[in-house]
C-alpha cells in the first residue's frame, strides 16, 4: 500500500481495470491504491472521476468509458444502473459464467492453497433471465408518491419498478397487479423512518413445474385493508394462484417477514418438484429461487455421491431437506440435520408427502448433532454439507475427517470460505476429484459450486 493517496476526491484519471469484486465493481490500481469503480470491467479502459478517498482504498464512477472490453453487454433493463438487484447485466452471458469460474479458481488458489485444481466450466442458463420463482417487492411512500421496487445499492431509496425480467413472468405480473389495486384503493405504504403505515412488502413465489401461484401481503397491522377486492381482481385475473396470505410485521426491522401469518384465501402451500420429488412451501419456507439450476445443482450432487442403493448418507444443513429427499430414493439411509426447526417440520412433512421412509430428520447444529450419531455409530458413505455463507464449523470438519466417510461432496455458496474448508479436508486425507461451479443467481456475482472429495486411497 503507497504511503499517501495518490488521488483526491473529483479528480478525473484515466484507469485500467485489472480486477472485479464479488459485487461487481471494476478494480483499478492507481500507484497501488485500489478505486473501486462500479461498472469496470477487467482489461477495460475508463475516464473516471474519484468519489470519495479512504486510507487503503476509494471510490469512483465512470465519465466516459474509454476501451470496453469483449464480453461488454448493453443491460437490458432500463432501471439497471439504479436498481440494486442485478450486478452483473452488463456483461454477457459467457463473460458470467467464466467469471465465476476464475473466481472459484482463484479463491482455491489464494485462499486454500490449492493450485493447479481443476475448475470445470461453469454451467449457465439457456434463458438467464425470467429464472426468479420468488419476488418480494418493498413498498414505501416517496417523495409524497407510492413507491414499489427493489432498493438502491447499498440504501432504502425505492427505484420504481415495472418488470423485473430475472423473474418468472407470471409472478412478476401477479405483483404488479396487486400494487395497482393497492395504489387505486388509496392503501397506505409502510414508512419506514416512523415505523406508521399497512403494506410494507408484496411477495409472490410459484411452483415451476406446477403452475402455482402464492400471493403474500406483509403489513405492519393486523388488518389489511381492501383485502376481499384484492382477493377478487386477483383471483379473477389469475387462475393460477392457489394461496393468498397474510403476514404481519409489526416491528422497526429489515427482516422482511414477522412471526404471524393468516391464509386468506385458498390453501397454506403452493406445491412444487425438484426431480421428482414434491415439495409443500409455506410463505415462509425458505425454497431455492432458481428452480431449472436448482435440478442442475443437485443432479450434480447426486452423480458425486455416486449411490447405489446400499450408501449411508448425512446430510448436513439440510434446511427443508431438499438433496436428503434428492438422495434418499437411491440411498439405502439418509440422515438430515438443519437448526431451524421449522424447515425441520417441513423436511419431515415433505418425507410423508413422498413416501419416503429411510430419511431420518433432526433439529440442531451440524457440528454437534452429527458428533452424537458418530457416538451412536452411524457410519456414513457420503457425507454432503451445504452450509451457509460463513461455511462449515470446525469441530464439524474435525468430525467429517474422523468419520472417513468414502466421498464429501460439499455444496458451497461462497467460494472463500469454501476454499478454508477444503484446504483443512485435504490435510484431513481427503482429495479433490471434481470442483463445478453452477450458475444459480444469472445476472448477479452469487456463486454456487459442488465439489467432490473422496479418500485418499480409496
Ligand atoms: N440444503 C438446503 C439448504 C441449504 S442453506 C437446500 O438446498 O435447500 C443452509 C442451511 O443451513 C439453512 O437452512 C440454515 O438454517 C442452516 N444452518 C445454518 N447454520 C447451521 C448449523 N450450525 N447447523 C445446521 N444447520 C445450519
């Protein structure tokens, strides 16, 4: 790092971008401090203008872009550069997915030590767009005016929003309906600085393979005004909407979703299939959004954990059980373990809708549940872990190395603390055999990757 700053807010310098970051800003190096400028892209030229100057790194933007690179794309969505949902629009569809790969690459590398692994080719969309079966839009009284889209970058300012085109078309229609009967009937948007106002969110998920629709109002009170028009012109316009609910949130919170939730109109669930399993999902189950991927994601899953029917297999963070109910079909046990015990309730429910009786379900921290079932003396064939954000705990690595399972296949989010994980599994006498990113989130710099270890020797 240079001593002092080499530039000062409002200069206009000529950079090169040499790097991206996980959020999709150019890096460029000026004497060796870093500007973070959004919309560079590596190998790019660009006139920018500093923003603001901190000790080890500043901000920029861009004035004129000078050299633009090949995979530069024109973003098709004309609220791109305020909206702070995509990051990414503005590089093509291979740029992505290479992107991703190198950024998988280079985490193994710099991260976990581990160079010269193969990286398979990221696997993308035919259609990376329209992909979202889930859109939870914020409503917010603006400038005097109803306000309905997604927040800025970094901020609580709505972009007004018509379409969002990385959602299913249907949903993304049902939402903009429901706003304008909203808006018509004069229902109060929430205010977040004074914690007043009714609607403070309108959601909308559907079920890819089955059509189904759930509308999801969350408002600050108890009543929801206008609720038997809303329900009629919804229901009128849309036959495929099963599930009309309610869910209150009282708080000063960014949470979206409080604790109470009524169904006002039709069932609890909307139904949906992975494979050809079928999932029950409640307003508030967490359900991967991008459901063509999601069967990627997982096949992949379930090639590494190469099953034959007599395999033991743990399945750590299993949330509402999704790659349990995956697997266990061609498992001979599978054993889930997640700590939210709502999703637990949820796994146990989608197992009896399924008919699937070997998959063991239960509440609690992978790093001690899974420790108690060594004791009891289950020993699993293939351990898979897809853990959030943060990665695996380390008395859970400690535990999966002292279980010598025949194969790990480890379903990442985050390539960083993937890397940590993998590195510590290598020592443990574990080898890397495949290493696939999936492009789950288009558009976006979210990566998701499954890799597959299996023991050394074996
Ligand atoms: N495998 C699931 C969900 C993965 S998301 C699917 O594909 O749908 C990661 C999950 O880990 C979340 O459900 C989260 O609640 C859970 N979790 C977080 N920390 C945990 C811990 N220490 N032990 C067990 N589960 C945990």
């Amino acid at each position: 790092m240079p001593e002092s700053i080499p530039v000062e807010k409002n200069d206009q310098i000529e950079v090169t971008f040499s790097d991206l970051t996980q959020d999709g800003s150019g890096v460029a190096k000026v004497d060796g401090y870093t500007l973070f400028v959004p919309g560079g892209l590596p190998g790019e030229k660009a006139m920018v203008q500093v923003l603001k100057t901190k000790k080890g790194y500043g901000y920029g933007r861009i004035i004129e872009l000078t050299q633009a690179g090949e995979e530069r794309t024109t973003p098709p969505c004309p609220i791109y550069d305020q909206c702070g949902g995509c990051a990414i629009q503005h590089i093509g569809a291979k740029g992505q997915l290479d992107y991703k790969r190198e950024i998988v690459r280079n985490a193994l590398e710099r991260i976990g030590g581990l160079s010269g692994v193969q990286v398979d080719e990221t696997l993308g969309m035919n259609d990376p767009w329209h992909y979202r079966n889930k859109i939870q839009v914020p409503v917010a009284q603006q400038d005097g005016h109803f306000a309905f889209g997604f927040y800025k970058k970094r901020s609580h300012d709505i972009v007004n929003m018509d379409h969002c085109i990385i959602t299913e078309p249907i949903i993304d229609e049902v939402v903009q309906t429901a706003r304008r009967i909203a808006e018509e009937k004069g229902i109060t948007p929430y205010d977040e600085a004074k914690n007043r106002g009714v609607l403070r969110h309108v959601m909308a998920r559907s079920g890819k393979k089955t059509g189904e629709v759930m509308v999801v109002f969350i408002t600050r009170t108890e009543e929801l005004p206008f609720r038997k028009v809303l329900i009629k012109a919804l229901t009128d316009a849309y036959p495929q909407i099963k599930s009309i609910v309610q869910n209150v949130n009282p708080k000063r919170t960014n949470a979206i979703m409080g604790e109470k939730t009524k169904t006002l109109w039709g069932r609890d669930v909307i139904y949906d299939q992975i494979g050809d399993v079928t999932f029950a999902i409640s307003a508030r189950s967490f359900f991967q959004v991008n459901p063509i991927q999601t069967e990627v994601l997982y096949g992949k899953a379930l090639e590494y954990a190469g099953l034959t029917g007599e395999e033991t297999v743990i399945d750590a963070y299993c949330g509402i059980g999704t790659i349990s109910l995956f697997l266990a079909k061609k498992a001979k046990k599978v054993y889930g373990v997640e700590i939210v015990p709502e999703a637990i309730d949820d796994a146990r429910q989608n197992a009896e809708l399924n008919k699937i009786t070997n998959a063991h379900f239960e509440v609690g921290k992978a790093e001690e549940v899974i420790p108690k079932w060594q004791e009891q003396g289950i020993k699993p064939d293939v351990i898979v872990v897809d853990p959030p954000r943060k990665g695996c705990d380390a008395a859970l690595i400690d535990t999966m190395i002292a279980m010598q399972p025949k194969r790990i296949v480890y379903v990442s989010c985050n390539p960083a603390t993937l890397a940590r994980d993998l590195k510590l599994l290598t020592a443990g006498g574990f080898e890397i055999k495949k290493v696939q990113p999936v492009d789950m989130f288009p558009q976006t710099m979210h990566i998701e990757c499954v890799v597959l270890m299996s023991r050394v020797g074996k």
